[in-house]
C-alpha cells in the first residue's frame, strides 16, 4: 500500500535526536551524520530490529547523512546466505535504503587481522594458551579481580609468530586465542584482557575456507565503525559496559592506520573516532523476541516458519498484513529513551488498525457460510451492485458486486431461537444485506440432524437504496452471491501467548504459556469476485469481520488463502 493515509508520526525529540543535534551544532564530525545498522545473519529480523532500523535510517535521512547496512558476521557457524538474503529484503519492505553496496565485516577480515598485528607490536595484545574454562576462573568476578595469563608477558616476537601461525591453521579450535592486555583488576570485566581472536576452523559464507581464526565483536565492531567512517554507532543498553572496551580499541590503535583505511581522503586532519551511544531495547508484551527464542519456535515447530504469521519477525508480520508504514509508525511512536521499558501488544495492534481503517478496501467474505435462496429472484438474473470500496475516501473507488438468486450469509447472522437483543436474521423476520435490499426469512430447512442446511427468503424489491415502507428494519449483514461468490480459506490469527511475559523465569516452559487458539482455519469461506480481482492490492477490511491479507505464500492458483491481520476491535484489553 503505497498512499498511506493514515498520519505518519511526526519525528519525536528523543536523546539521541538531540544529541546528534548537538554534535552538529559543535560541527564535531565535519556536519557529516554517519549510522550503520548492523545485523548478524544467524535469524530472521524482528519488531525489536525494525526500532533499530528506523531509527539509524531516519536519523540519518533527517540530517542528510547515510546510513550503512553492515553484516555483523564474525560468528560463521550460526550464520547463512538465507539470513543475510531476508534481512536485506526486509530492511527494503520497510521502506529503506543503506548507502552504497552492502558491508559485511567480513570484508574488513585482512585489515582486522592486520590491526590486530599493530597490538601485539604495540605489547596491547598477546597470545593466551588457556582454555575457555580456565579463562573463565581466571576473568574473576564482579567482586573479585582477574588473575593474569600464564602467558601475559610472552615475548613480542613470540606472540607474532603464534598469531601468524594461528592464522594458518596450525593449531585446533580453541587452543590458543589472541587476547588484548588491558587490566586483570579492571572492574568492568569487559576489560580484563579480553578475547579478540578466536581459532575456529569453521567454513564461512562469504570468505568461504580462507579464515581459521575469527575476530570477536568487540573488536571488529568498532574498527568496522571507524573504517566506514560512521559517526554515531548506536546500539542497545547490553552493550553498555562494553563501551570502554570500543574506546579502547580504536585509541590503541595508530590513528593514522585508522584514517589511512577509513575513506577520509577529503579531511585526514579532523578525524574523530565514531562515538557509541546506547538506547534501550523494545520489548513487547505477549511476544518472545531474540533470534535464539524464534529459532528454537521453528526448529521445534511451534510455528510453522520464520514467516508463521504469528511470530514477531518483519517477513511474519509483512505476512500477517501488517504494512511497513504501520511498523515504522509504531517505532516512531514507541519513542527511544535510554531506560527498559515494556510496550503494550496492543499499541502495536492499534497502529494497523489505524492504517488499515484508513486505507484497506472494504470487501465482503462470509467465513461460516449459510445459504439463502431469495424465492422472488429468478435463477439466472446477475444484477452488479455498485458498491464504495471505502465509506470514507471515494478517491478508493467502486467495485461491482454480484447479487444472484442463492446468497451466502454468515451462520452466527441467523438464529431460530434469539437471544434477547439479537437484530439480525431470525424466522418470519427481516434484515439488510448489506448495499442490497432487505430480505424475509420465510422458510427454514434442516437436515435429518436438525441442523440448518438452508433458508428461502424473499426480497422487498422496493428496498435498494430506500428504507422499507412502514417498519423498521435494524439488522444490516454481510453477504456474498453463491454462484459468482469465490471458495477461499481464511485463517483467523490471534497472540501466539496467552501471558504478557511468556519468556519469563516464572513459568517452567513458555510452552505451557501457547495461546490453542492462536491460528483457526477455516475452510470453503465464500468471498465476493473484487477481492481477487485487484492486482495491487492485498489487505481487506472484511465488513463486520476484521483486517485481512491475502497470502502470498501459501494460496494456490486454485486456491486463495486470507490471513486475518487484526480484529475490528480490541478483544484482549480488560482481559
Ligand atoms: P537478538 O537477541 O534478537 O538476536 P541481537 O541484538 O543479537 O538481537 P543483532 O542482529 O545483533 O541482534 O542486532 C542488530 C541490531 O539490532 C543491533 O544494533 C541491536 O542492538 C539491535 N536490536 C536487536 N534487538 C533489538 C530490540 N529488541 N530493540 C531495539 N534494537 C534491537
Ligand atoms: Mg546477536
């Protein structure tokens, strides 16, 4: 959906908006406004990463800067073509657009190793024989400082050459690591002479067999920051801590190196380092989010993909029905602070209300269908009934919908015994199809079980378009011709959790915290011919039904298949 009606929320200030601000104001990096996002291909993104994107992508489209897509891809094993396939496609759903080619870090690989090099020669790193258990007792705790390597004060020479030689596969996983020698006794542990280089003969997918040692995080991240130039690294709060380590990194290493592969030709001599800024992460209630919960959910087959329409990924939710202007707008409007917060489900689901009301054509789909046969309609009359695709912009258009002598109504539209109150179908009495004329209910035929099979109605065909002559008629339901009417199946969504904190330690297994009735299908539901017809249009407001989405996926030529986006309403608050 392109003309998005629905407001677009205004920028908010935020800390980081104004903090960008400020270095402007101070001309700090030249006026020149740098981000990056920067995923790591082992999963489909997430709700979570959308706030991440918007955010780097609109801070540096309001400042006229760029924003880089780098592939954090330090951790071959986890990591696929297919992940860094999605993420690139998502990040384009959404409505983004990174500067220049795709990064990866493994691209920087020779330079990284190259940088790492300068550390050991500048006695800032060594090669450390301890294994990762004994590094562990080793590290200390948050009360208690570290004990030095063994090999903290190998000699120089020695530590080139073992790194060298690690590079060339000499020695198996996990025998040796190159760690920087910062501070035993630091109270961030962050600090005590971590890791930065890992052997780990492990096939990758862009450098292919060339690597058997990996650099950590830590390190690549901030040389890949300094190498592209950005300006503003922004990340969540868990990495916090880790900041001094960032710092520390790239003021160990010669500047001149840094500007000399960082493309700075134009100012060499104003070169400031990229700053780290930390902002919280989004957290939703009634969700699991973190690529390690979604992929246990589809490798267990709790869901049925990384798209299953429940599940909070961007290919999941693009699947649902959700828009990417409804999910840049829900980012927008969560806000950035730099403490945790837990935003309510429903927040999200008024988002796609709104841009749905606003702009998804009405049609009509009859999912629990009842027959009707209108006895005073003869058997090959086809009357197209205009009808407004939206009740509120003409500007959405008109539609025919075909009226035939047998209809379809909704089963839960007609009731032999009503309860008190009920104003739609009931025997002898009458109701609107809706844009159509009003009809009686004169006869009603079951089956042997009781159950039933059919109603005879008439039309008033003084009623089209004219309020009946001497009585009131209050009912108004959906319908949908029989024989122009086309089969489909609707597949009603609802929260995968019935829980707001579904991960949380109170519950042995947020399994046992599964909403059964997260996904309903419903089969031989009748919708009417114009839904099927418009190839640019894939969201639907099923009168008196909800928001649906036709899938892409699953339906077949010979067979659609609708996914209910969101309820009219909201069914959950109060709960
Ligand atoms: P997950 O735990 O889901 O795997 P991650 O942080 O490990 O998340 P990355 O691919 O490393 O995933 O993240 C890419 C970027 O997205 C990082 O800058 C990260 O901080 C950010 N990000 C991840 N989750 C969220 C979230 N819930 N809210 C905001 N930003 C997030
Ligand atoms: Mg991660």
């Amino acid at each position: 959906m392109t003309d998005s009606k629905a407001a677009a929320a205004a920028p908010h200030s935020n800390f980081i908006r104004n903090l960008v601000a400020q270095d402007l104001a101070d001309n700090k990096h030249q006026g020149k406004i740098h981000t990056r996002f920067p995923p790591e291909p082992n999963g489909y993104l997430h709700i979570g990463h959308a706030k991440s994107i918007c955010l780097n992508f609109s801070i540096a489209a309001e400042n006229n800067g760029h924003c880089n897509l780098r592939f954090d891809d330090t951790n071959p094993a986890k990591e696929s073509v297919e992940f860094v396939e999605s993420i690139k496609n998502d990040i384009k759903w959404l409505g983004f657009e990174w500067s220049g080619e795709v990064r990866f870090s493994s691209l920087y690989f020779d330079q990284l190793y190259n940088f790492a090099v300068e550390l050991i020669e500048k006695d800032k790193a060594f090669v450390c024989s301890l294994n990762a258990e004994q590094m562990r007792e080793y590290r200390g705790s948050l009360t208690e400082p570290g004990r030095s390597s063994p090999d903290r004060d190998r000699p120089i020479k020695e530590n080139l050459d073992l790194f060298a030689r690690m590079r060339e596969g000499e020695f198996g996983d996990g025998e040796l690591s190159l760690r920087a020698k910062i501070d035993m006794a630091a109270p961030n542990i962050n600090l005590r002479d971590p890791v930065l280089y890992r052997i780990r003969h492990v096939h990758h997918h862009q450098t292919g067999d060339k690597w058997k040692i990996y650099p950590t995080y830590d390190y690549t991240h901030c040389i890949c920051d300094a190498i592209e130039n950005i300006t503003h690294s922004l990340c969540t709060l868990e990495f916090e801590d880790h900041r001094p380590l960032y710092n520390w990194t790239l003021n160990s290493l010669d500047s001149a190196g840094l500007k000399r592969v960082s493309d700075l030709a134009d100012s060499p001599d104003t070169y400031v380092l990229p700053e780290q800024t930390e902002f919280a992460k989004l957290k939703l209630n009634y969700t699991m989010m973190g690529k390690r919960n979604l992929k246990e959910m589809v490798e267990t087959e709790v869901v049925s993909g990384w798209n299953d329409p429940r599940m909070p990924t961007l290919a999941g939710m693009r699947r649902r029905g959700f828009t990417a202007a409804s999910i840049r707008n829900f980012c927008e409007s969560v806000g950035v602070a730099r403490s945790d917060s837990v935003v309510d489900m429903g927040m999200l689901e008024h988002t796609i209300r709104e841009d749905l009301d606003a702009n998804a054509s009405r049609v009509m789909c009859v999912l629990k269908p009842l027959k009707i046969t209108l006895t005073n309609i003869s058997a090959d009359e086809v009357v197209q009934l205009s009808m407004a695709n939206h009740p509120k912009y003409e500007e959405k258009g008109r539609r025919n919908v075909p009226f035939t002598r047998e209809v379809y109504i909704d089963r839960s539209d007609f009731e032999e015994v009503p309860p008190n109150g009920f104003k739609r179908l009931i025997p002898g009495g009458e109701v609107r199809l809706r844009g159509c004329y009003v009809i009686r209910c004169d006869e009603v035929i079951k089956d042997d079980s009781g159950e039933v099979t059919e109603l005879r109605c008439s039309v008033d065909k003084n009623t089209l378009g004219n309020k009946p002559e001497g009585r009131k008629v209050k009912g108004v339901v959906h319908w949908v011709s029989a024989s122009e009417g086309v089969e489909v199946t609707v597949r009603l969504y609802d929260r995968l959790f019935t829980v707001e904190n579904p991960g949380s330690k109170e519950y042995e297994d947020y399994r046992s915290n599964l909403n059964p009735n997260s996904l309903v299908t419903l089969e031989n539901c009748v919708i009417e011919p114009a839904a099927l017809s418009s190839a640019d249009e894939s969201n639907f407001q099923f009168e008196r039904e909800g928001y649906f989405c036709l899938d892409d996926i699953d339906s077949s030529a010979s067979k659609k298949i609708f996914n209910r986006t969101i309820t009219l309403r909201d069914s959950w608050s109060g709960k």
